[in-house]
C-alpha cells in the first residue's frame, strides 16, 4: 500500500497515492484509445464559466480556489517557523510566496480568501503544472529529457526497486532536483526519520515516513487519466496522478542532514536549465489567476481529448487509468 511521497518544503505528511498495483495491464492501441475517449468528459460547469472571458462565475471561481472539488486533502506535520538553520533557498524558490510562518508555498498548493492551504495539494493545479512540464514547487519548467524528482517514504522506495523501476505512479507531480533537495531540508515530514502522517491522514493514517527514505529520480513522466466515464477534474471522480518512467536516480538517506551535501550540486546543476526569466506557472486565489487557471484547464483537457495514450494500468483500490506522456 502506497504510504507517502513527497516534494513540498512546506511541512507535510507527504503526498501519498492509492495503493499500488505490482504491474501495468497491457493494452493494444485500439483499446487504450477507447479507454481514453470513455473516460474522459467534459469539464464541470462551473469550470466552463469560470473559464468564459466576460462570463466569469466568480462563484465558481471561489469554488476552485477554494478545492471544493477538484484537490486533494493531506493533514501535515505543524512546525512553528522554518528552521534557520536551512541554507538559503535557490532563487526559483526564494522569490516564492511566503506563509506565516516562512515556508514557501508551493505552485501546487491550494489558496482561500488570500491565504495558502499548505495541507491543500490542489488537483488542479497540480495539473496545469505537469500538463507544461512544470515544476511542483517552483512553477518553472523542467526541460524534456531532464529528469523528474520526487520524494518517498522507505516502504514506498523499497517497493518501487523490487517491482516499478519502469513504470511507477503517484499522486504528486514533479520536481527539479535541486527543489526536491531542498524539500527534504525543509519539510519535517521528509527531514526527520521518525516522522509519521496525521491521523486523519487520508494516505494512511499514522505511518512512519522510515529510517531511510529516498529521492528517486526519473526518465520522464506521464498524466494517468481515470479511464471510466466520469467528469474530468470533478470533486466525485478519482483525480488524475502522475505516472514515473525509468527510474534512473535513486538516492537513499536518513535525514534531511545527511542529503544537505548534495544541495550545492543540485542548485548549480539547475542554474543551467531553469530560465527564471521566463514566467513562472502559478496561481493564488485572486480574480484573474482563477480566471487564467481555468482556461489553462481547459485548453488541457481538450489536449487530452486528442491525445493517443501510451499504457493502461490498474491502480488497486481505484481502477483502471491511461497515461498521457507529457
């Protein structure tokens, strides 16, 4: 059973999936593309209008900021400020907006009436970002053929070696290396070995991260679409996750202590692939980025809808899904 990923510097109890399923089920062509076409539907309304230059229903639109469908709910660990011990941040992170108490909010993250939900992954966001090849935190592009990061819990790492090196999924959407580095110095959930979820988790509830949790790093990544008719991004419909190709990095660690000497590798690294001067894809809760939200969610679902998948797999304990490379 999937335990917990992660990626955010904010603190968390990680980004957990569905249990897992130990292989793909192969499809041909022809079937996936039927999968694709039943499963994919229109947008909700209240997307449509949102999404309507001139016709925007702002109500709506508070609707998406504030998740009520559309996200993805994980209870994290509480820590009063961030530590200031931490090295400083690379700059795609350092200009990130700031909650309260100095975590910087990531481009996943949820937002309510001017203020973060740092326990909000938000659905949407979370693929309007993947969608582009963005990065979970910072919002900036993570050029093809580079590879993508993320972070998991020890039962998650082990499993992911035996049996998904190929071809692995989560709920999470991808980092760059030095953001993923980062995350595991900053969030209490992936720095520290004992941590564990939340109780009311809705992951799995209480889980201890393990004594040895690993950075993994992967040759590309896809959006797994939910292959039975339903509303794409609707709050009843289970969310699109993340499929992982090629496990081709794998580093193990204890604590975010014993990962910090990677840390000036990894933002030098970056430096040559990150364009910062291009703009970065985010979005809080004011008027025109709900509005822009929306209508990058539209033209993504109508890329999905012309889109040929490459595999089908079966998550245990949700169903069959496609996967669209990106």
């Amino acid at each position: 059973m999937r335990r917990a990923a992660g990626g955010s510097p904010t603190p968390n109890t990680g980004h957990g999936a569905a249990p897992r399923s130990r292989q793909p089920v192969q499809c041909s062509a022809g079937d996936i593309g039927v999968l694709a076409r039943e499963g994919l539907r229109r947008l909700p309304d209240a997307l449509f209008h949102a999404a309507c230059a001139g016709l925007g229903d702002f109500a709506a639109e508070q609707r998406l900021a504030q998740g009520h469908w559309a996200r993805e709910t994980h209870p994290r660990t509480e820590e009063p400020f961030l530590s200031p011990d931490l090295p400083a941040a690379p700059p795609w992170i350092e200009d990130l907006p700031r909650d309260s108490r100095g975590y910087p909010v990531p481009a996943e993250a949820g937002w309510q009436d001017g203020h973060p939900l740092l326990k909000v992954v938000a659905t949407d966001r979370k693929v309007a970002l993947g969608m582009r090849r963005a990065c979970a935190v910072c919002g900036y592009q993570i050029p093809k053929g580079a590879t993508v990061y993320r972070a998991w819990a020890q039962g998650d790492a082990a499993h992911m070696r035996m049996y998904e090196r190929e071809q692995s999924h989560d709920m999470g959407g991808p980092l760059h290396y030095s953001c993923i580095i980062y995350s595991t110095m900053a969030c209490p959930y992936l720095r520290e070995k004992r941590s564990r979820l939340g109780k009311d988790s809705k992951v799995n509830p209480g889980a201890r991260r393990g004594s040895l949790a690993a950075v993994m790093g992967f040759r590309d990544f896809g959006i797994l679409v939910y292959a039975q008719p339903h509303q794409f991004l609707h709050d009843d419909a289970p969310p699109p996750q993340f499929a992982y190709l090629g496990l081709v990095d794998d580093i193990p660690y204890r604590d975010g202590e014993e990962i910090a000497n990677r840390y000036a590798e990894a933002v030098e690294s970056d430096s040559q692939i990150i364009e910062t001067s291009r703009p970065r894809l985010y979005w809080t809760d004011r008027e025109d980025d709900l509005k822009a939200l929306a209508t990058t969610l539209r033209s993504d679902f109508r890329t999905l809808e012309k889109a040929e998948p490459a595999h089908s797999q079966v998550i245990v304990g949700v169903g069959r899904y496609v996967a669209f490379p990106m």
